[in-house]
C-alpha cells in the first residue's frame, strides 16, 4: 500500500464517520491516526456525546471485531481476561476466553473499577497477549483500546494508575458539538434515523483489518527531518523544565509525538511531517502525561493551558 492508498483509506473512513459523528473533525483525525499507530486511545467526555456511538461506528467501518466492558466496581480480572473451566467428566480444565479477545474493545467508563482489574489490561495493552496459567494467548495485532471516562463525576471512581495512563497513546476530550450539528442530528431523529442503530446496522466496512495493517508499512517510512526530531525533543523536555509542571513527558510521550505526526502526514498523503503536524498532536499525547504542582492546580491551570505555554515558548523550526 502506498501514500495515496493510506490517504484514500482515511478520506473515506472520515465521510463514513461524519455520517453518524457530526462535527469534531479534529478528534475524528487523531482517533484514526491513533489506530494507524497501532495503539491506544482514552476518550473523555460528559454523558451523551457520543463517545460509545463513535466507537461502535469505528469498529463497523473497519469490518474488526467488536465487544464493550461496562466497568463497574464488582467486575474481576477474569471477567476481562477470562477463566480456566475444571470439566469433571474430561478431568481437565479448559479456557473460555473472556471479552478482551477481540479486535475493537471499549472500555466504558474505565475508572470506575478497582485498580486490580484496571491492572488486568496493561499486558494486554502493551504485548497483544493474555498470560493465564501457563499458558500465552496472542490477540488480533489490531487489537485496540477505546476507554472512556466521564470528567464530571468522580464519586466512586478509581484514578487510573500512571503505568496504565501512559499505556494510551492519545487522550481525546470530546465536546458538546456546536448549533449546527445539534440542529443536525436533531433533524436525521426527527427523520426517524437512530444513530446508534444505524453505526452497526447501516454503516458498511470500508475496509478490513489486514488492509489497516498494512497500511503501517507506508507510514513507518515517513522520515522526519532532523529540524522536527529536534522540535520534538524540544517541546517533550520543556514540559518538564516549566514552573507549572510537577511531572513532565516521559521519552514514550516525545516517541508517541513523533509517530502521531507521521501518521496524521501519511492521512494527508504527504511523506515528510511538518511543525504544525506536530503542534496539532501535542495536547492530545501529552495532556494526560504531565501532572501539574499544587500551585498551578489552585490557580484552576489546565494541562492544556501549560501545553499551550509550552507551545508557544519553543521556537518553531523553518
């Protein structure tokens, strides 16, 4: 698969999207640059804007398997992952793979389980395979997260450890959507189009799993020049000089910066990343990567508006 293809490839994922997503293009660019990177993605949103209608219609475009988790307080790791079965009249035990063996899984509400199950997920998120036993079970190498939280209510969640945090390479806040797009969605419910049912029931895939995978091979031989490694490497280790900043990005943020960027290129069928490639994926890798100090926490300072800070004090490279 060449550039063209891969360009060609987005372009239709993105109309079929908009034809049950309305609006955030933005968001919609970074998700699939995500799943081109082969990682994963936390989606952040208040209740009904679509976050699970966005994840079912992706997975449906893809023609990938899909299953949802509803995480809630009482769900076990082996609820995830699966258990080992004793079967009495064969005296031996056999595996019934629970609902991570998939190809797309979204991970509702994934704070709101204990830090034991959240723990269940970081092999899976890291290595494609599920350990149980003696035995290593290897997943589909499309195998993706789409996790979800809800950034208003807090009771009787569990914050998500930073080793798992840093296992998603995006975090993408979704926003109430504008006049338009609620007059919009408004008007295919007035026409009787339910959007939940039309994402798996109307939407038909643009293209398979190994077509994704191999449109990798085009995106791995986008080279950077030296000039944007360096803007990189710039803007990763100003996150962690500024005042504001507790904690800073790790290496893995500047890596996943630098292969964001390639992938959103190839989406645009070019094969050199520029500085705005980078400076648009900047909050999404890094937002859920830096802790900002107590100071900056009372002066009621966002992750993104440090970003901005940090964006806009790093010269941009000619």
């Amino acid at each position: 698969m060449d550039l063209d293809s891969v360009r060609r490839q987005a372009e239709q994922l993105r109309v079929e999207l908009g034809k049950v997503f309305t609006g955030q293009t933005e968001l919609v660019d970074l998700l699939l640059a995500t799943v081109y990177c082969g990682r994963h993605t936390l989606i952040e949103g208040v209740p009904g804007v679509g976050k699970t209608l966005l994840a079912k219609a992706l997975a449906r475009l893809l023609g990938a398997d899909f299953q949802r988790i509803q995480f809630t307080p009482d769900l076990m790791p082996s609820d995830v992952l699966g258990t080992e079965v004793y079967l009495p009249n064969a005296n031996s035990f056999e595996f019934r793979p629970g609902p991570i063996f998939t190809t797309v899984l979204l991970a509702d509400e994934i704070n709101r389980t204990p830090p034991k199950t959240q723990a269940s997920l970081l092999e899976v998120m890291e290595e494609r395979t599920v350990s149980m036993g003696r035995e290593t079970r290897t997943l589909s190498p499309l195998f993706t997260v789409l996790a979800t939280q809800n950034p208003i209510e807090y009771e009787g969640t569990y914050p998500l450890p930073e080793a798992q945090v840093d296992r998603f390479m995006t975090k993408l806040l979704v926003a109430y959507p504008s006049l338009e797009d609620d007059l919009q969605i408004l008007g295919q419910y007035n026409q009787n189009i339910d959007l939940h049912r039309a994402a798996t029931e109307s939407l038909q895939p643009v293209t398979n799993p190994d077509e994704v995978l191999q449109a990798r091979d085009p995106i791995r031989q986008i080279n950077a020049a030296p000039e944007v490694v360096q803007y990189v490497a710039q803007l990763v280790r100003a996150t962690r000089q500024h005042p504001q900043v507790h904690l800073g990005a790790s290496p893995r943020g500047a890596i996943h910066l630098l292969l964001l960027s390639k992938a959103l290129a190839a989406m645009d069928g070019r094969d050199f990343v520029t500085p705005d490639d980078v400076k648009l994926v900047v909050p999404a890798v890094l937002r859920h990567r830096i802790l900002l100090t107590p100071e900056a926490q009372v002066a009621a300072r966002s992750t993104d508006d440090v970003l901005d800070a940090v964006v806009s004090q790093v010269e941009v490279p000619r």
